[in-house]
C-alpha cells in the first residue's frame, strides 16, 4: 500500500554484516559435519544456514504514517494510537528501540539494533528515523483527552 501524503514509509531491516558470527558458526557445522561425513548433520547445518538467511530477510521494522509493523515470522501491526512511548534502551553493552504499548505491553524492536558484537555503523540515522516517525504520528488526533470529564 502507498502513502499518497505525508511521510513515505521507512522500513529498516537488520544490516548483513550484523549476521556475520552467526554464519560463521553455521560454516563451522557444516564444515565439521562434512568432516564426520554424516550427510544428516551436513543437511541440518545446510538448513540452519538457510534458516538464518530466511529470517535476516523477514525481521525489521516498518514505519508509516499510520502504523508500526514489527516483521518477522508473522508480522504485527501496531497503530500509532496505541503506542505509548518509543525510546531507545541499553543493555549487555548494545542498544536498541523499545515500543510501549497504551495496554503496557512492551515490545523491542529487532532493527535497527546495535552492540559490540553486532555493530550497526548506521544505527543512529535508523533510529532516528524511528523516532522521527513516531514524533510525527504525535498529533492532536491520536492523543487521547486526559482531562477530567467535569473540565471537558
């Protein structure tokens, strides 16, 4: 679907480099499967390989005027009226976006994400990006009415 006004949607998406120790750890399965020739462990590390290059592909965010999709396996749409509150958080040495939910549901975002381990050189234009959205969804409209029902 195509936003005709307003902001065009933003979809951010773990980077490739960030699935590098993973793949690493894959190629050494399936070297050391082939090693063993089990063809059933060089299939299973064939197929985790594949497994983490299918997921690389479908985890992310995606941001519109609307709405907060979190991708992945299924995806989950979150409108803007029922965030509370988007902002980054640190632990373990890495940093990423955590989405509040009005119900008090919270939900971290898989991209953009960043740590020593898996460092992000663009994280922070992502993040901005994320959070430039959800300023900009932070409009008159979607705030609910917090007064009091007297002073209304």
């Amino acid at each position: 679907m195509v936003d005709v006004y307003g902001a065009p949607p933003v979809t951010v998406r773990p980077q490739l480099r960030q699935l590098v120790p993973q793949l690493v750890i894959g190629g050494v399965a399936l070297v050391a499967a082939a090693a063993l020739h089990d063809r059933i462990l060089v299939i299973a590390a064939l197929m985790g390989v594949g497994y983490l290059v299918m997921v690389w592909r479908q985890h992310g965010t995606h941001v519109n005027d609307h709405e907060l999709v979190l991708m992945g396996l299924r995806n989950r749409a979150i409108p803007w009226s029922s965030v509370a509150d988007v902002r980054e958080e640190r632990a373990f040495g890495g940093r990423g976006l955590l989405v509040e939910e009005r119900s008090g549901r919270r939900t971290a975002l898989t991209a953009p994400r960043d740590s020593r381990l898996l460092p992000d050189r663009d994280y922070e234009a992502r993040r901005d990006q994320v959070l430039t959205a959800w300023r900009d969804s932070q409009d008159e409209r979607w705030r609910a009415d917090t007064r009091p029902p007297a002073e209304r």
